[in-house]
C-alpha cells in the first residue's frame, strides 16, 4: 500500500520503496549501524549488504490511516551498547521519516543479527 498526503492542490502518493530507501540512508549514517542484514530463512545464513542495496533488511508497511511500520535487520560494531545504538537509530529515523513523508511512524522494529569488529 502506498502512504497518502492529502494537500489543497491534491493528493500525494508515497511507496513504501522510497520510505525503505529513505530510511536505509538514514540507518548507515547511525553510529554503531555497519550495515543492514540480509537473513537467508533456507541456510540461517546473515549476509551484510552492500551500500548499494538500500532497500534490503527494511521492511516497510503502510497502513489504512497512514502509519508506518518499519523493520531493520543490522549489524551492530563490536564493543558497542546495542540498547544505546538501537535507540539512536529509531529517534534518527523516526525523526527524519516523519519530516520527509508528512506521515505518522507507528512502530520501528529492530532485529540485530550480528556484530562485527570494524577496523
């Protein structure tokens, strides 16, 4: 479902791609986020992604009256507080969503599925 802003001038349509996109660029720029995960359901398999591919590890769903949901698979750095990281992540995105879409974020949901020793 497409999120929808209503104006003076008419309607706004915003797909969930651009939302997961926008966001994604707001992830990587978190301190402690290395990256989002890519999880493989047939091997259990974690696989980091690439800057490149925004929109992989970010689920998002838009409902009837325009809440968004939201759901990050990352990679954490090592040595860091995951509690800390995950909450600056969520104030960042939430923040940032809210002012660039007009629409209400209903729930960020976090699934740390790794940790890496970043050099």
């Amino acid at each position: 479902m497409k999120g929808k802003v209503n104006t003076s001038y008419g309607d706004i349509l915003i797909d969930e791609s651009v939302i997961a996109k926008y966001a994604g660029t707001t992830a990587v720029e978190c301190f402690g986020i290395v990256g989002r995960a890519a999880v493989s359901m047939a091997d259990g398999l974690v696989k980091l992604l690439k800057k490149d591919s925004l929109t992989k590890g970010i689920n998002v769903e838009i409902s009837e009256d325009n809440r968004i949901v939201i759901d990050f698979h990352v990679i954490v750095s090592y040595g860091v507080n995951i509690l800390s990281v995950t909450d600056n992540l969520i104030d960042n995105v939430k923040y940032k969503v809210e002012e660039f879409t007009g629409l209400k974020i209903e729930k960020i949901n976090i699934y740390v599925e790794g940790v890496r020793v970043i050099d």
